[in-house]
C-alpha cells in the first residue's frame, strides 16, 4: 500500500503509471493542513488511454463472459482482502477524509459487505426469465447483458464506500470500468485497485485516473466510448455530468446531495429514555464525520411543546463533542476535508445568522485546533424556510431547528426541498410512525432512527438528490442491459406481402 508515496497512481491496462503530463497533486492531511501523499495528476489523456483499455477488455476480452459463479468468487476474494487490510486501509481512510479512524475501520467493513452483497446477489440469480408468448411454438426469455464500459465518479466524503457500491455491482454484472476518485481522495481507492489485481481480475478491467472533475470528470462524462456514468457528489457537478452524458446517449445514475429533515413529536420525549435516545441519535445525525454525510439530519423538525428542552440539551452535549485528528485517541469527531469546505460552511452560518437564525452553540473554529480545517459543531435555532442555511446543503457540522404544531406541519416541512434523499421521524405512536412514513418524499425513511442503510436495501434520491438507485437488486440492474431473445421453434411464411 506504498502506492500513494510512488506517483504511479494512474492504473490502465494493468499496469501503474505517472499522468502523461508528468504532473502531480499533494494530498493534504485535514488534521494539520500539510501534504501527506503525492499522486499523479491525470488529464483528458490519461483518461482516453483508460478508457481504451475498458473499452478492449470488454470488447475483446474474458470478463464480461466468465461465468458468473467465478465473477461472485472473485467479488468475495476481494472482501476477504479488505478484511485482511483494514487496519491499514481504515487509516489511510481517516488521515485522507479526516474521519475517525474508528470511522475509517467501520467504512472498510461496510466496503467488504458490498462486494459479498454483490456477489451472492448474482451467484444466486437465475440466468434469465423466460417469458410466456402464448404458443408452444415460441420460446421467448429476457436475459441480463452487462451495459459495456462503465464511468464511475466519486466524492470525498465516503471515498472507498461511495466506490464500492458502482464498483461492485459493475464487476458483478460483467462490466469493465475507469474509476474516477475525488482529486482529494483518492489513496483508498487507489489502494482497491491493487486489492482488485491481488484477486485475480483481468487486466484492462479496472482502471484509474486520479485527477480533477473538470479535466478527467468531464472526459469520461462525455467520452463516445463510454457506456454509463454513475456519479456520485454535488448538484451542480451532477447536472454538468448528465448534460455531457446525454450528448451521447449514455446509461447516467446521479447519487447527489440531500437536506434531510429529522422530525421529532413531543410523544417520542415523553419518558427520559425516550428523550435521551432522540437527542442522541439528533447528535448523531447532524455531527458525525461534521456533518459531512450526504444523508446527515441537518434539519431539526421539532415540535413546538419540546423545542426549548430538546434544542437545549442537544446544544449542551454538541458543545462537549471532542474534536480532533481522528487518529488521536478520545476524538470522536475530525476536521472538515478542506480550507474550501470551512469557507463553505463559514459563510452559512453567517448568511444564517444575517437572516435572523439564533447561534445556540458553534459557530466558530475551535481555538485549541489552530492547524487544521476544524469547525464546532453548530446548532442555529429559529430558523426557518426561506433562509439559505435551510434550503442548501451545507454539508458541515451545522443543524438548524424549525418548529411544528401538527403532523400536516411537520409532513410540510419535511418534504419541503428541491431534495429527498433522507428523513427520519421519531414518534411513540405507530400509526403515525407509519403514516408520516408513508407521506414523506425522500429515498430512505428512518422510523426512530437516523443513518442506517443496509446493502440489500436501495439507496437513493427523490427529487433533485439523483437519478436511479445504488444497492439492493436495483443498484446491480444499473448496470445491466435487458435483451429478449425470441426463437420461433417453427418457422413459417407470414404472408403479409402477397408476392
Ligand atoms: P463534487 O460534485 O464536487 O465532486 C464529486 C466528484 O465529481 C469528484 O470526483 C469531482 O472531481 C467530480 N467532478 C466535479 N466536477 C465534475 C464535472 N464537471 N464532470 C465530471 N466530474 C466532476 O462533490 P464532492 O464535494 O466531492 O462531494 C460532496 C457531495 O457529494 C455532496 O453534495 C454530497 O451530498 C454528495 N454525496 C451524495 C451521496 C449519495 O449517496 N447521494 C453520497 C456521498 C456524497
């Protein structure tokens, strides 16, 4: 895993190399501002010379028609590899991103859960449906064909993760792909490839570019030998992709942002065991990895009778989160991943607090933590619908409130944004648990919980948050082709023509 200190990032028909043009990028750690990492810095040129590859291995070479019993085996030689590397990959994950290392470690279980999901979902599949064409003289049956080369395009939050479900189910289908990291990202995916080579994929199967979004990005977005392009990251970034995509008529999947309400009845709080569990997991929501998460409960939806004691207690325990290098025993939560992304989220809080928001706790750098991209967590009361820190991602560690009086309120609220990613309500009463379940527009809908997601279960977007699903049977079916192959057992003249 000495890959990242070697500039041999790029990996093309098996083989590592530097960018065409010779040029680098330093990765920097967050914890401290100081590079770490250099990798080479691929262009549109490092990006045809993948793409070419793909594009051969597919075309001409054994993967895509290898059965798919040895496809599964090789997804879980590559589960049993991370198993085997995680402390080290878990590391590189947290000093990359800056999460916790704990963090790091529990990204790379979650990494290795994908391929064993991928790999039994196809190894127990029937090879195809045979589809009734009403005469004994038909046979008519529908099989899956993998769609060709795939772009797979990736933010930094979730770096390994976010690569793994396009990855996965990619090679499960019988697809061959360049993978492009973010640009400040990249070493666990860098390091993946070499775990993919260890377990005996072909060469020309998997490929790399490190590089940014606007020269290597916008390439494989819009390169005439590209199949698909499933993109994970912002809505601006994700709009560009579909429009350069749509030129040639691409497969395009869309995992973007989300701005995702957590709805609290007051009947959730009504035993000190119910109160603890909804602050808790609220904290949860909107901090870890500071907020960072595409799926984080930025939004506090609570209702009016309990807003003052939950809003208290909430701001009282995010005042006491450690923050910290992740690596460092006792933190429990890093810095943000760039100078950009603090500038970010600092000119939310002030546009919020501009617009009339209450700072409840937060709102500044922490002082002890002068190296660094660190921001404290946040809580911004009173806020409400038309302020910009309610209707935009921050994607930092910044939650704001807003009250409600009714179930129709708070269902008003909650489906009120361009996204519809996630949401959560929090309820002691199982009718309504289900019932505003039923009402709320977003992709996954936690029932008194926030965050899990399960790989046999789809994850995606409502709304502007994307297009198609990753995970579950669905996330495999994006990289598919369906084909009818209709055989007629006896042929005959049709005698429509009457020569
Ligand atoms: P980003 O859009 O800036 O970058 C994502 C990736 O796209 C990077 O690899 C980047 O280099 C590349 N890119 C940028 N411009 C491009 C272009 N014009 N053409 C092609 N590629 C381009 O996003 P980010 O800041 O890295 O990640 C944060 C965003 O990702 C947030 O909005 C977050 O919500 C979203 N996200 C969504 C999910 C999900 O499952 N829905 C998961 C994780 C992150």
């Amino acid at each position: 895993m000495a890959r990242q200190h070697e500039r041999r990032t790029i990996h093309v028909d098996g083989e590592w190399r530097e960018a065409v043009s010779g040029t680098t990028r330093d990765i920097i750690d967050p914890a401290d501002a100081r590079p770490f990492a250099v990798v080479a810095e691929g262009d549109e040129k490092d990006t045809d010379l993948a793409v070419e590859a793909a594009r051969r291995a597919f075309d001409e070479g054994d993967w895509p028609r290898t059965p798919v019993a040895e496809r599964a085996a090789l997804l879980r030689r590559v589960a049993d590899l991370l198993v085997r590397d995680r402390e080290e990959l878990g590391l590189l994950e947290s000093r990359d991103a800056g999460k916790t290392v704990e963090e790091g470690r529990v990204d790379i279980d979650c990494v290795a859960d994908a391929f064993r999901y991928f790999a039994d979902l196809v190894a127990a599949e029937a090879p195809g449906r045979v589809v009734d064409a009403g005469s004994p003289d038909i046979h008519s049956v529908v099989v899956h064909e993998p769609v060709g080369v795939c772009a797979l395009i990736t933010p930094w939050n979730y770096p390994l993760l976010q690569a793994s479900w396009k990855i996965a189910p990619a090679l499960a289908a019988g697809n061959t792909f360049v993978v492009k990291p973010s640009e400040i990202t990249p070493l666990t995916t860098v390091a993946l490839l070499d775990l993919l080579t260890e377990a005996g994929l072909p060469s020309g199967v998997a490929n790399i570019v490190t590089g940014p979004g606007h020269t290597v990005g916008a390439r494989l977005a819009e390169h005439p030998d590209v199949d698909l392009v499933s993109f994970t990251g912002g809505l601006v970034s994700g709009v560009k992709v579909a429009q350069a995509a749509a030129v040639s008529v691409k497969k395009v999947a869309l995992e973007l942002g989300g701005k995702n309400p957590n709805v609290v009845f007051a009947d959730a709080c009504a035993t000190d065991e119910g109160f603890d569990t909804a602050v808790d997991q609220a904290l949860n929501a909107a901090f870890i990895h500071s907020g960072q998460v595409c799926s984080a409960g930025s939004r506090l939806i609570v209702e009016e009778s309990v807003r003052e004691r939950f809003v208290a207690e909430l701001a009282r325990r995010a005042a006491r989160i450690r923050l910290g290098r992740g690596t460092d025993d006792g933190v429990e939560c890093g810095p943000l991943v760039s100078e950009q992304q603090r500038a970010k989220v600092e000119s939310y809080v002030a546009s919020a607090l501009a617009e009339g928001a209450a700072l409840r706790t937060g709102g500044k750098r922490p002082e002890h933590l002068a190296e660094g991209y660190f921001y404290e967590p946040t809580v911004l009361d009173h806020c409400h619908r038309e302020m910009k820190v309610v209707r935009e991602e921050v994607f930092g560690p910044v939650l704001t409130v807003e009250t409600f009086r009714t179930e129709d309120e708070a269902v008003a609220l909650a489906n009120d944004t361009e996204y519809g990613l996630a949401g959560a309500v929090w309820t002691a009463d199982a009718g309504r648990a289900r019932r505003v379940a039923g009402r709320l527009r977003h992709g996954t809908v936690w029932i008194n919980d926030f965050h899990p997601y399960l790989p046999q279960a789809e994850w995606g977007g409502f709304g502007k948050s994307g297009v198609g699903r990753e995970l579950g049977p669905a996330g495999l079916a994006e990289y598919r082709e369906s084909k009818h192959v209709y055989q007629n057992l006896a042929p005959k003249p049709v005698r429509w023509f009457a020569g």
